[in-house]
C-alpha cells in the first residue's frame, strides 16, 4: 500500500466522518445528501456531489476508501492536489449524470451513495497509466496487472447493469464514474474528442 498524500488522507477521513454522523442520525442525511431521482421531488443540485461522502455500510466505505488510498494516493503524488481534485470531481459528475439518467430507462427511484464513481475513474486512470502494475485484488485474490483488472471490472459492471443482477449496486454509475475519467485524461491529453490546446497538451 502507498503512502497516504494529503488530499486522500482528508477525503478518507472526511467520508468516515460523514459516515459515523450519518449513523448516529439514523440515516436523515440521506434525505438531503444522497443522489435522489430528479422527478422524485427529493433531488437537489449539491447532491451531484454530496452523495460521494455517504455511504450505506461498513463494507461500502471500507472498500470504496481501500481503493481510494491504493489508486488514488500515486495518482496525487503523480498530479498534484488540483489535478487530482480536478479529475475526481468530474469522475464523480459524470458517474451521477449516468445514474440521474437510470429512472427514464427503467431503473428505480431509490437514492443512491457512495464513492465509488470516483474510485472507478481512478482505477481507469491508473490501469491507463501504469498498465503493466501488478496488483493484488481481494476479489479474486489473484495477482493481476491493472490493464487486466479494470477490463475485468469494467467488463463487469457492464454485464451486471444490463442484466439486472447484483440488484443495489448502481452498476451505470461506476461506468459513468470511468467515463469521467477517461474524458479528463483525454482532455488533459489534447485528444478527441478535445482540442489539442484545450487541455494543454501535456501527457498524463
């Protein structure tokens, strides 16, 4: 495990607070915090962000702040804090527009929280960045470089949100989550669908 650079130290801790306050509440944070449908009378526009602090279990944030820490802390120190925040937050946009979209196709109406948007853009940059990176998931616990992994759970999260199984988990949030930061990492780069000056042409 990488050493733990600022932004992600405080954003970890940020979202156990949010955690443990959202528990002692009984959940009344949800009602305001959490990504609700837009026609479902509950939404409002800061909750495109909000809801990436809240989370529904012990095993939700554990998991989704394991990844935080093991892609995002060589990202940091790689980007710097602004770029870094920069590519998250719009990991995190796009993984709520995907998921605001979800009722018109036939989804549900329940709210929905958690990092995980943001953490799947972060594992796309990385397998980008370091394809050849050997890590270890503790699902399958079997070594595998990144290029394979996030084939593996995108692949996934593409089979389970179109068959309907896994039912709770809000798989078109984590591909939108991925497709966030592949258009960062595009823009960053000068490539379409962006103008080669827009992102300053600087490779990443």
């Amino acid at each position: 495990m990488p050493p733990l650079p600022p932004i992600t130290q405080a954003l970890i801790l940020i979202n156990v607070a949010m955690f443990c306050l959202d528990e002692a509440l009984n959940g009344a944070l949800t009602m305001y915090l959490a990504l609700w449908p837009i026609q479902s009378g509950n939404f409002y526009p800061w909750q495109l962000v909000s809801y990436a602090v809240l989370h529904g279990s012990i095993g939700h944030i554990f998991f989704n702040m394991l990844g935080l820490w093991m892609f995002g802390s060589e990202l940091e120190r790689i980007w710097g804090a602004k770029r870094y925040m920069s590519f998250l937050l719009a990991s995190v946009l796009t993984a709520a527009g995907s998921q605001l979209v979800m009722p018109y196709l036939g989804g549900g109406q329940n709210p929905t929280v958690g990092a995980s948007g943001g953490i799947y853009g972060l594992l796309l940059a990385f397998a980008m960045m370091f394809p050849n990176r050997t890590i270890m998931p503790l699902f399958p616990p079997i070594p595998m470089k990144a290029k394979y992994f996030v084939m593996l759970f995108g692949g996934l999260e593409l089979f389970q949100g179109v068959t309907g199984t896994a039912s709770g988990v809000a798989h078109f949030a984590h591909l939108g989550g991925m497709l966030g930061g592949w258009l960062m990492l595009r823009y960053w780069r000068g490539l379409p669908p962006f103008s080669p000056n827009k992102g300053g042409n600087r490779r990443h």
